[in-house]
C-alpha cells in the first residue's frame, strides 16, 4: 500500500466499561501507548485530537444496578467520576473525556441509526430469544447464566465463560436461568435491526486483507479469521430499557446494541470537544470526515472485530466518514501469572495504586510499558515491578542524572561548564547517541513503544559508562579543563532524557526540567549536543526516583493472597437457596428411580448424551441429558439407579424424543455428578 500524508490524526482510546475501575490490563492494553503515541505527535508539533469517555450503556450495568439496589445513572456516575479522576492523576492527556449518557451522544447515536435506517441499510429481522416470564422479559445473554458446556462453571455468563475463556451463546448452556428472577427461559420471538455485514464481506477483503497488511499480526490475523467464516448479519438492537432508545416506530422497549451506541461515542465527544471550542478545534466533520485525517484506535484484543470489521462497516454503511488507519491492538496482560479478572478482584486497580503509591504515576507506567503485551500476552509480577524501578529507573536513569548534577554542583557550582577539546572517546560517545531521533520515531511511528522506551533508557546507558570511563572526581586535580568537557557532555546527555522520555514518562521528565531549570526542549531537537548553554545554571540536585522497599511490595502481594483466600472460599460456598415454593408445587413433580441400561454420545452433539432408563413400567424410557462434557466414558453410567423427573412433557431434541430429566449436582468447583441411590432400589420407585 503507497504511504500516504495525513495533516491531522484522530486517536481514540477505548472507552472503559463504566461499572467498575481501570486497572493495569486496561492500562497496558490501551491507555498508556494511546497517551505515548498523542505526546509523542504533539512533541512533533502535529495536529491530533485525543478522545476519550465512560461507555455507559448495555447489560452488566442494569445488572450491578440491580444488586446494589440503586438506578444504572447512579452506578455509571459513580464509575465515571472516578475513572476520569484516575485517567488525569495518571497522566492521560485525552483532550475530551466524555460519556456516552450525554445528550450531545444520545441524540448523534439515534441521528446516525436513523440514517442507515431511513437509507435502506439495515435488515428487520424476527429471531427466537431466551424470554424470563416471570419478569416479563427478553434477557440479553448477560442475563443468562448456567452450567458451562466446556468445564462445567456452574455460573457461566450467556455470552462468555469467565472460567474458561470460551465465548458462548446462551442456548448453549446447560441448566439455564435468568439472574433477574431465577426460573428457567423460555424461547420467544421477537424483532431486531441487523446490520447485514455480508454485503460487506468482499469490501472488507479488500480494505483490511490487501490495503492493511501492515497491521499487526494479531489483528490482521482475527480480522482474517473472521472473514474466513464469511460474516452473518449482526443485530444493532437489543431488547432491554437501558439505553438509547431504538428511534424507529413499533421499536418500544428495544434500545441501540451497546457496540452500535459506544464506537459512535468518539464522534460525538469530538463534537461535544469542537463545539465547546471551536476556535482551537475547528468542527467535528475535520477529525472525523476530511480524508487528510488519520484514524488510529487503540484498544485490547478482545475489541478487534468491533472496530475492525462493525464500526468502519457502519461509517462505511453511513457514508461520509473516514476508516481508521491502523488499529494497534494488545493483547492481554496477566497478573502474577494469572489471568486478571474483575469479577474475581484479581487486578491491580489504578485508583488504588495510586493511593497506595502516591507519585509514583510514572514507574507504572515504564513498567507497563517495559512489559507491554504487543505481540502477546505478558505478565505483571510485583517483583518485577520492584526490579525495573532499582534496577532501571534508579540505578541507570536516576543514577546518571544525580551523578551527572552533583559533580557539576560540586566541580562548577551547578554552572553548565564550556567544553574544550573532544578525544576520541567523547566523539565516540557523542556518535552513539546523534541518531536517536530517528531511531525513537522508527520505532513510535510504526507503535513500537516498548522498543522505543528502550532506545530512551539506553540514553542512560551510555552516559553512566560514559562518566565511569572518565572519572572526572580523578581528573579534577590533574586536569579540570577535562573535567569540564565531560561534565558538559554528560549534561547535554541528560537534556537529551528530559526530550526523550516525555512521551513515556511524562512527571519525571517535567521533573527533570525543573532540576535543569529549563522550560522545555524542542522534540526536533533529540540528538543535540547544545542543548544546555555554558554559563547556564542549574537548580538543586534531587533524586529522580526512590528505591521501592520489600515491605511496599509485601503489602501488594498480602493484598492479592487475601483476594484469592476470599475467591477460594466463595468458591466452596454453595449456591444462594432459591426462592420458596409452595409444597402443593412440588407434589407435582414426578420423580422416580430410573435403571440405566445403556448410555450413548448423540451423534453430531457435543452435549447430548442419550439414556435408555427402565423405568419399571416394562417398557424402556429414552432421555437425552446434556451432560456429556462430564462423562468421557457413557458406559460407566450403564447400570446405575439414577433419578428422573417423570412427567416433564417430551420434548425434541437432535432429532429424537425426550421423556423426562435427568436429575444431576452441580459441585461448587463446576463437576457434574448424576443423582444415584445408595441401595437397589427398584426401577419405577417414586421420590418423595
């Protein structure tokens, strides 16, 4: 693809989920390589806009709503306030962080559904959906929850196991019930708008496989995957009351699918942003719609397909718009080995941290860096974390600055020395570091952060060896005129950190400047051996970074073990007694001893496994039983007394009748075990 000039670039971060904190997967992930890249084009003097905000809408919302006994407002203003705390104590510059309950939002969502709506884009579709009759409603898939049909977590969501990892379709699960009201779904129909991403397919062939090649390969390759599997049209409706209602008539009750609403949220914060400041911004339509502008969308990987292949096939759908340029994707961050997980508290919350490590903003985000999963997945260990702030930023970064100050302080009174005559070796040093600029914009303009922060920190490197190879405190006797040579070398070396690590650390290097008792450097300027004037004085030396003791890091990992102690034991409690019934209720249920006389795998089912039961009537019963992920071996049931429910309507499932339910336990570690007798009791016996 022929290299094109852009005048302006838009960057987007995702935007966080608002029912809970961010924490160091989300960091790693999106938000400290977007704010890398925008101080990084910003040095370079460039025109680009960064857009933020709090995606307010959708299931796991209502649901923490529900539990806390308050409204979905009052929960996303909660998460928001704090979020948008957290993000600017940290150091992320977004130039709008904004929500997606706005009204500027609300009314740009609903304008841009109508359009596709009222252009013919969208499909109408009726499909069967899960249906909670007690609560009188459709349940989206996180309103669903049963046993996994792949480990068997009893508590696996409609759309995803959080044991596993498998995503899942509600119908898939075994046992299914509404978290609203407890009962069994029904299946219902009911109506939706689809956006027909097939008629798309050969477009995005074309636009992601032969023009983005240069995309990384983790994305290129999902965005691959899926179109190999030739897309299905995909709903942009949902049956809930949360949300931007659907503006079509006859659609009460649906609000926009939660991916419609939120990707269209960093169009309308860019408006919101131009229309509060026009004379600095310009009008939204420049950042999103004039084709000398540059998309770039950071997100993790599990967000590839939405702003791959569903958000341009909507701009595209709508016309007008730009498509991003490139979509520089992470993959997943571990903690300690583990997979973070918010619903277990396994994470390290950013709010928290930053209580509990006050100014420390920027070590976390050098590590976070220095460990950024941009390939694959990586791993945060609080023992690293303490190793790459010693052994990193204290005793390569720090130590050079402090030495480098204090013999200037201690030699030339905190005067920036003149230099005198180069040796050969100060050449050679001097050459090692000349290219660093392009080197740095290689490696950040092509979204290699965490090569380019090590080209930073080498920096450092040369000019620690630079002073102990020179060893100025043995000079100064015998010739203070070398002395000065390279002190003034070394501070322009230390100047030159000042330029280089702003885009990464961003505190220290507003830190550094103060001690150089300078304002600023010019980014093209990286590279420069005159940087600090002769005769210009410097400020007080202090330390750039502090060492992190072992008793800090204890306090972090006590923290975490009393998370997984807690995790552990709600994991053996077992599950909440369901609402009372009325004993005349459960007099109805037929339950009798069943004697298993053979037990097979359906063909073509995963999960069906079919009974042939004597049920003590002298004629077989068949039943078919979806728990065939816990027994690899059928066989072994043959022979059994099991328990059944009797008088359950047959139904069809596979292709042949089922008569009855096999009654099975759920352990608290997910493993299914079928009800059997402890004696011979005879085949036809009721329970009771």
């Amino acid at each position: 693809m022929e290299e094109k000039h852009f005048k302006r670039t838009t960057v987007t971060a995702a935007l966080p989920y608002a029912n809970g904190g961010v924490h160091i997967g989300h960091l790693a992930g999106v938000y400290v390589p977007a704010d890398i890249y925008v101080r990084y084009l910003r040095l370079k003097k460039q025109e680009v806009v960064f857009i933020g905000g709090s995606d307010e809408h959708g299931v796991p919302i209502t649901i923490r709503a529900k539990k806390e006994g308050v409204t979905p407002q009052d929960i996303v203003d909660r998460y928001h306030t704090m979020i948008k705390k957290s993000f600017e104590e940290f150091g992320i510059s977004f130039d709008i962080y904004s929500r997606t309950t706005s009204a500027t939002h609300h009314k740009f969502a609903s304008d841009f559904f109508r359009k596709l709506y009222d252009d013919g884009k969208l499909l109408e579709k009726t499909s069967m959906q899960l249906y909670d009759e007690e609560a009188r409603q459709f349940l989206a898939d996180r309103y669903v929850m049963g046993t996994c049909p792949h480990c068997g977590n009893p508590d696996a969501y409609g759309d995803q196991c959080e044991k596993c990892g498998r995503d899942l379709s509600p119908t898939e699960l075994l046992n299914p019930r509404s978290t609203i009201s407890g009962s069994k779904p029904v299946l219902r129909e009911t109506k939706n708008w689809y956006l027909p991403l097939n008629d798309y397919q050969q477009w995005l062939e074309e636009w992601i496989l032969k023009d983005h090649r240069e995309w990384r390969p983790n994305v290129y390759g999902q965005c691959k995957s899926w179109l190999d599997m030739d897309l299905q049209p995909r709903a942009m409706t949902r049956d809930l009351d949360w949300g931007i209602p659907v503006p079509v008539k006859g659609a009460e009750g649906k609000v926009l699918y939660v991916w419609f609403d939120a990707p269209i949220g960093y169009i309308s914060n860019t408006k919101e942003l131009c229309d509060a400041q026009p004379g600095k911004w310009g009008t939204w339509q420049k950042w999103w719609q004039d084709p000398e502008t540059r998309l770039i969308h950071f997100i993790g990987k599990d967000n590839i397909v939405f702003h791959c292949i569903v958000f341009p096939t909507m701009l595209k759908a709508h016309g007008g718009y730009i498509l991003p340029d490139n979509v520089p994707a992470n993959e997943f961050l571990n903690l300690e080995n583990d997979k973070i997980s918010t619903s277990r508290n396994w994470a390290v919350w950013l709010h928290e941290y930053l209580a509990d490590m006050p100014g420390k903003q920027d070590v976390l985000r050098y590590v976070l860096t220095a460990n950024a999963p941009e390939t694959k997945d990586n791993n945060f260990t609080w023992k690293d974390f303490q190793d790459r702030n010693n052994n990193e930023l204290v005793a390569v970064y720090g130590n050079f600055v402090n030495r480098a100050l204090q013999l200037t302080t201690k030699y030339w009174d905190g005067v920036v020395p003149a230099c005198g005559e180069l040796t050969e070796g100060d050449r050679q040093t001097l050459g090692e570091f000349k290219d660093v600029k392009r080197d740095m914009e290689r490696l950040l303009d092509t979204f290699k952060f965490r090569d380019a922060q090590k080209e930073a920190m080498n920096l450092a490197r040369i000019g620690n060896k630079y002073i102990a190879d020179n060893e100025p405190w043995k000079v100064w006797k015998t010739d203070p005129g070398r002395v000065e040579t390279v002190l003034y070398i070394s501070l322009q070396l230390v100047a030159n950190l000042a330029i280089a690590f702003e885009p990464f650390l961003p505190f220290s290097s507003a830190r550094l400047l103060r001690l150089l008792n300078a304002e600023h450097f010019e980014w093209d300027r990286l590279g420069s051996t005159d940087l600090l004037e002769a005769g210009h004085r410097l400020a007080k030396p202090e330390l750039l970074f502090d060492k992190i003791d072992d008793k800090t890091i204890q306090k972090q990992l006590d923290k975490l073990e009393a998370t997984k102690k807690a995790n552990e034991a709600a994991a053996h409690k077992p599950a909440p007694v369901k609402e009372t019934v009325a004993f005349e209720d459960f007099e109805k249920l037929d339950i009798r001893v069943g004697l298993v006389k053979d037990c097979q795998k359906v063909e073509k089912s995963k999960k069906l496994l079919r009974f042939t039961v004597d049920d003590g009537s002298g004629a077989d019963r068949t039943i078919l039983s979806g728990i065939a992920a816990f027994y690899g071996d059928p066989a072994a049931l043959v022979g059994r007394r099991i328990l059944f429910v009797a008088n359950f309507k047959p139904r069809k499932m596979m292709g042949a009748e089922s008569q009855g339910m096999i009654l099975s336990a759920v352990d608290s570690d997910g493993s299914l075990s079928v009800v059997t007798t402890t004696k011979d009791v005879k085949p036809g016996s009721q329970v009771g």
